[in-house]
C-alpha cells in the first residue's frame, strides 16, 4: 500500500456567522491567537464549488506554539454568498464533530465558561483521545459547534490536542486515511456499553495531534456532513505534504479517479496561495492535502 505521507495537520475549516466574535471567544477561552488573515477580496469560487466570485475574511488561529509549529483553526466568515445552514446539533452525524485542545488548567476554563456572554453549558465527559480515556469538557461555540477541552498541566499554554470525525464504517476510514500516510495509535470503546468504537489516527512527524475516528453504534452515526462551502460548522481539513504532485501520483497507484492539484489564492497573506489537491474521505468530509514542505513546519515534533 502506498501513502501519500501527511506530514500534519495544517488547520481545520470553521465557517462562522461573525468572524469577530468567534474570534474573540477562541482568544479568551483557549488563548488562540491571530496568525495570518486574508484581505477580504474576491476570489474564484470554483475550487468550493461555487460559480463566480465569492467574498470571505479568513483569519487562522494558533495555540500557544504559534504559526510553523502548532495547527490552526481557520475561522472563515462567508460575505458573498452569505453563511446557510446551521451545524449538525446530533453528535452522531457523520464528519467533523469536533474541534479537541489540551490546556494546563481545567478549572480555569470553567471559570471563564461561568460568563453567560461567553458560551453555553458544557458537559465534563470521560471519552477517549489517543486511547486514554480522561475527562474532557465539552462545549460549544457562538456558531454551536462543538469544542473539546481536556487537562494536561505539564503545558505552557493551549495545544491543539485532536480532531473527531464520525464516522460509519471504522475499518473502511482507518484504511482511507492510512493511504494518506497516517498512522494507527489506539482503538478503544467510548465506553463500557460500546455505544462508539474509537481509533485513533496520526501523521507520523506529529504524534501531538490525532484523528479520532468515532464509529456510532446506539444508534449508528447518521447523515452527511455538512455542504456546501459556506454552510455553517466545520467544513473541511488540510493535511500538509512536502509535493502535492507525489502525493497524487501516490493515490493514483490505489484509487481511480483522483483530481488534479489546483492552485486557492489567500489575498492579502505572504503565501498569496497554496497548491490543493482536494479529496473526499468515505463518508464524504472534505481533506486537502496542502504543498507545505515539512521544513516550513519548524516547531513540530520529530515523528
């Protein structure tokens, strides 16, 4: 089998009706802080499956390792066309349900969360990331997307921990991802009852960070995840590589049909755009796999 070799993961996607204010509740909350945003200009739509020209404002925020050396989270506010929809309220629909950090303090997280202003309830629940199960508070956003939080006081400040997809069929995504170079760490039940089978996942150069693959069982993982391209919720992931035209012709020698790489422009940032190549994983979440050269990624964790 052959593997595309993700290096990281570079940001997941987070369409929100106002930028500003997921901004600032992602800032107070977690301490992400802004590393590069767009100028807000209009661009092709075509790469999102959108006709014309579409206007958004794209901010990426970091955990206290900063840009090059932690993940981010890209906030993305849609202008034109507007925001539709709202994020799947079930937590077992299928694709990105999930957004996980780890920071030094829970309890001063629940302090903030005493702020009415600043989000609903959370929940502290004992569920599985990279095969420990630990308690971890859940919550949601000013957009309702769920957020999990969980402790490890040896930390300086916030890390971006891991992502949870749901998934429908374990076995057949562990096997998807794998040919994108990511590597199986643990498989757990969320718990005694089984009503989830987990597997975690990791790019091999970042063992910090995981795909934790939720298998729903009572009653299954449902649904679709989220489209179009200015739906609100999470949207999509990128995944770095060093050459994206490898990586292709990697996936080439095991699946038909792979698209070719095309270039997204980011208006107004010192890249101005990176090279794409656009996947869909079985149940249908959207991976880019990002030319990004692993010597760009300075801060990471050795594999």
């Amino acid at each position: 089998m052959s593997a595309a070799h993700v290096h990281s993961l570079l940001h997941v996607n987070l369409n929100c009706r106002d930028i500003d204010a997921a901004s600032a509740f992602y800032a107070r909350l977690l301490g992400l802080e802004l590393g590069m945003s767009t100028s807000g200009e209009p661009t092709s739509g075509a790469s999102l499956g959108i006709d014309g020209l579409v206007t958004t404002l794209v901010r990426f925020q970091y955990d206290s390792r900063g840009p090059r050396a932690g993940a981010a989270l890209e906030l993305v506010e849609w202008r034109s066309p507007g925001p539709v929809g709202t994020p799947p309220q079930s937590g077992r629909h299928a694709g990105i349900a999930a957004v996980g950090y780890q920071v030094p303090s829970l309890d001063t997280v629940r302090r903030l969360l005493a702020d009415p202003a600043l989000a609903g309830p959370a929940a502290l629940q004992h569920w599985p990331v990279r095969g420990i199960a630990g308690p971890l508070l859940r919550l949601r956003d000013p957009d309702g997307v769920v957020v999990e939080v969980a402790e490890e006081a040896s930390l300086p400040g916030s890390r971006f921990s891991h992502l949870r997809l749901n998934v429908r069929d374990l076995a057949a995504s562990v096997e998807w991802y794998s040919h994108l170079g990511l590597q199986a760490r643990a498989a757990t039940a969320l718990d005694a009852q089984r009503t989830a089978n987990v597997q975690s996942l990791s790019p091999g150069a970042d063992p910090s960070m995981s795909f934790e693959l939720t298998a729903w069982t009572q009653p299954r993982t449902h649904g679709r995840p989220i489209a179009p391209a200015n739906h609100l919720g999470f949207y999509r992931v990128a995944l770095g590589v060093d050459d994206v035209i490898a990586a292709r012709d990697q996936l080439c020698r095991s699946w038909d049909g792979v698209p070719d790489p095309i270039w997204v422009e980011l208006p107004g940032t010192r890249l101005g755009g990176v090279s794409v190549l656009f996947l869909r994983d079985p149940d249908g979440t959207i991976v880019e796999l990002v030319q990004r050269p692993r010597s760009a990624m300075r801060g990471r964790p050795p594999g």
